[in-house]
C-alpha cells in the first residue's frame, strides 16, 4: 500500500498549484492559413475602401430601397424558426457556461429532520420509544488544483462564443435566402409585365392579320401563326406566374409565416443595384460569422485538451458539517447535541491502463479537426467571395449589353410591323422580329435581376456587416 509519505510531493505540487493558479491549456494560437493580400476578381481599387464604410452593416438590405423587403427581413429575424433554434442553442451555451463556472465554488446543502422510534418487547427484553430532530448544513469542495475546472470554463466559453457567431451565420444565411428570393419574384413581376405588353403587341397583330385575311391581303397560314405564338406567349405567363407563386410560399416561410399568410401585390420593378461594400481578405476573418465559429470552436477544442490533462493528477476534496440533534425540534434551538465533521480527501488513479492519456490524444485529435475546419472555411470564404466579383462584373456587362439588344430589338420589330402593314415583308418576318424582342427584353430583366443577387451574395461573402449581436425575441 502506498504510504501517505509518498503521497506528499504529489499533494505538495497541487497546493503549489492551487496557490500560483496553474493551467495545462496549451497556449492558443489562431491555426496558420495563408491569406492574400488581395482578392483575384476584385476590381481596381475596390479593396482600398475601409469595409462597410458608409454602407448599411447590421441590415444592409436597405441598401436596396425598398421598404417592403426591409419589413420581410425584420419579420425573419424575428420569427424565422431557424433562427428561433439558433437562439435557442446559443441560449443553451450559455446556461452550460453558468453551470461550469459555478462548478468552481463550493456546495452549501441544509436538512432538517424529525424521526419517531418505537418497538414492542417479548419475555426478558425492554422496549424503549423515543422521537428525535436533527437539523445539520454542509459544505463540499473540490479545489480547482490543476486547472481543469477553469479549463471547463474556458471551453464552454468558447462554445458558447461559438454558438453566438453560428446565430450570427443563420441570420445571414436567411436574410440572403430572402433578399435573393425577394429580388427574382420582383424580376419576374418585371417580365410578366414585359409578357403583357407583347401579348397585347401579339393581341394587335393577330387581329390586323385576320382582318388581311378577309380582305383577301393575308394567307391563313399568317393567322394561324399569329395564333400560335400568342397561345405560346400566354402558357408562358402561366409557367411565370407558377415560379412567382413559388418565390412568394419560400419568402413566406423565410419570414416566419404559412404561405397563405402573405400576398405580394406586383409593384414597379425597381432595378438598383447597390455598390457593395469593399474588403480585404484578411476582414473576412473577422466579417464572417462562419470564420468566427469555426475559430471559436478551436479555442474550446484547445481548452478540452487542458481539461483531459488535469485528469492525469491527484483531485482533492474538503467537506464539513454541523448540526444539532434534539428530542424535539425546539431543542435544536435552544440546546441539544451539537455534531460537526471536517474532512480532506485525495486521490489519485495510480493504474489506469492509458485511458486518461488515450482521452489527452482524443482532445488533441479534436484540436487538429476543428483547426483544418477553420482553415476549409477560410479558404471556402475567400472562394465565394471570387466567384462573387466574377458574377458581379459579369452580370454588369452582360446587362449593359442585353439593355441595349432589347433596345434594339424593339426598334426592329416596329419597323417589320410597318413593312408588314406596307405589304413589303411577310408575316414571317413579323413573327421573328416579336420573338427575339420577347427574348431580349426577358434577358435584359434576367441580368438584372442576376446583378442584384450577385450583390446579395457577395455582401453574404464578406459577412453583411455581421456585428455579433443577438437578436431580442
């Protein structure tokens, strides 16, 4: 058996321990990740402007003018249920941190008690009966000696940080999902529109031509075709109409309400595309609330490693105890038996067969998981907001380009109209010139609209102007 003798340099490391207040958590430090100086796809200039300067951060929708979309978006931080459950979890971080900080104080309990004892006596036995009351308060300890309690906090802390910052990536995840969701059903309002004004041009055309065709002017054929391509242009609006009443379920639900609960009225389209604002790659680590949790979950992976190595040392435990006991409660007051206890306890696993080291090389393999998460969410930001830049320049030029076709386009098929009322071009020319200038006014709308989700999803990229706070509810 060991004696206590031998015990004694172990129990005098903890008290040197408890008194210096020591750690075995590694010293943390951010996981290396390469970051550039710059992004690829940025225009010139764009990352000399400080990040969000003058630009909505928290709700940076706004920048869109549109007051509906900003009461869409107020409505989902406030009732969306994913982020409702985002809040929960973090709520739940924090009550595990309150609960292993309070682990560092001792426990106070209290008991009172009356018991009644009694027995009946057979031949050459005595029988007594009596009635007793106790009260008592005690106190347990666990000296915190190797710091693994306050490594407990510490991860917690972290955890709860990170949770705090997964909030912060719901919000955004959703507030994009509905800008981006928002601005297409406007889009498509926008081509709807544009569909009314050419069935009506098709409307136009189809009676001119059956009036050719009783004069004796047109072919049937000429009317038959009239006919068709308005037929066509109608099922279209109502495949449109299907997409518009799907945008307007998703935008529903994204707000926090059943699809019945919300209708959309079409209004006038407004094309704005708000200037995003700039970052360097280096903000994102900061912007981002993914970047955060990720990194915030190395530091909780870092401080377990600091909790399973104070597993390997001795623990140390002091209780105390008084109380009273008494015939009946009032003795408890005024006299009675007084009891008290104090007692020091150590102790130490001498043989375990490696399971606590085993459990040091699991919280350490942790460390390197989380730290090779962070760094693939690192590089997977800096690769979104590329491809960001690249839709947003694109879609700009795209949209310059196609604006000007759709002008274009409309001039010609005026002009194949009034040859065809002249009677110096065929129908079929007609026909040609309505369908490409449907088709470049509906690609005029669509680049827009895909410039606008561009700038939402590049605003997501950089983080939205993410200020890590939490949403009342």
């Amino acid at each position: 058996m060991m004696s206590f003798r031998s015990l004694r340099p172990a129990f005098a490391t903890a008290l040197l321990c408890a008194a210096t207040g020591c750690s075995l958590v590694p010293a943390y430090q951010r996981p290396a990740v390469h970051i550039p100086a710059e992004f690829k796809e940025a225009p010139a200039g764009w990352h000399a402007v400080a990040p969000a300067d003058g630009q909505p951060r928290g709700e940076w929708w706004r920048a869109f003018n549109d007051p509906l979309l900003d009461g869409l978006e107020a409505d989902a931080t406030a009732h969306n249920q994913t982020v409702a459950a985002a809040v929960a979890a973090y709520d739940g971080e924090r009550a595990l941190l309150r609960e292993s900080r309070a682990n560092l104080w001792p426990d106070i309990s209290a008991s009172v008690g009356v018991s009644r004892s009694g027995g009946s006596g057979n031949a050459g036995t005595t029988t007594s009966a009596g009635k007793r009351a106790n009260a008592s308060i005690s106190a347990a300890w666990t000296p915190d000696l190797f710091g693994g309690l306050r490594a407990a906090v510490a991860q917690n802390n972290a955890s709860m940080l990170a949770s705090r910052a997964s909030l912060g990536n719901a919000l955004l995840t959703i507030h994009a999902q509905l800008a981006s969701d928002y601005l297409q059903l406007r889009g498509t309002d926008a081509q709807l529109m544009a569909y009314q004004r050419t069935i009506t041009g098709y409307q136009r055309t189809l009676t001119i031509t059956r009036n050719r065709y009783k004069v004796g002017v047109a072919a049937h054929m000429d009317v038959l075709q009239a006919e068709t391509t308005l037929r066509n242009a109608q099922s279209q609006v109502t495949d449109m109409q299907r997409q518009r009443a799907t945008l307007e379920h998703a935008i529903a639900v994204l707000s926090g309400r059943a699809p019945a609960d919300l209708t959309l009225v079409a209004q006038q389209w407004n094309n704005r595309v708000p200037a995003v604002p700039s970052a360097l790659p280096s903000d994102l680590l900061q912007r981002r609330p993914d970047v955060a949790a990720a990194e915030r979950s190395v530091m909780a992976a870092n401080a377990a490693i600091g909790v399973q190595r104070a597993a390997l040392f001795p623990s140390l435990s002091v209780s105390a105890s008084s109380g009273r006991s008494g015939q009946v409660l009032g003795d408890l007051a005024s006299g009675g038996s007084a009891l008290w206890s104090l007692g020091l306890t150590g102790a130490m696993t001498l043989l375990d067969w490696g399971a606590r080291s085993a459990r040091v090389d699991q919280a350490r393999a942790s460390y390197e998981q989380g730290a090779a998460n962070y760094r693939q969410t690192v590089l997977s930001a800096l690769q979104q907001t590329e491809d960001a830049l690249v839709d947003l320049r694109s879609y700009a030029d795209e949209a310059d380009n196609l604006k000007a076709s759709s002008q274009a386009a409309d001039k010609v098929e005026q002009m194949t109209l009034n040859q065809y009322l002249a009677g110096t071009a065929d129908y079929t020319a007609v026909v040609t010139a309505q369908n490409t200038a449907l088709a470049a006014r509906r690609s005029a709308i669509a680049a827009v609209v895909q410039q606008q989700q561009a700038a939402v999803a590049l605003t997501q990229a950089i983080g939205g102007g993410w200020d890590d706070s939490v949403p009342t509810r």
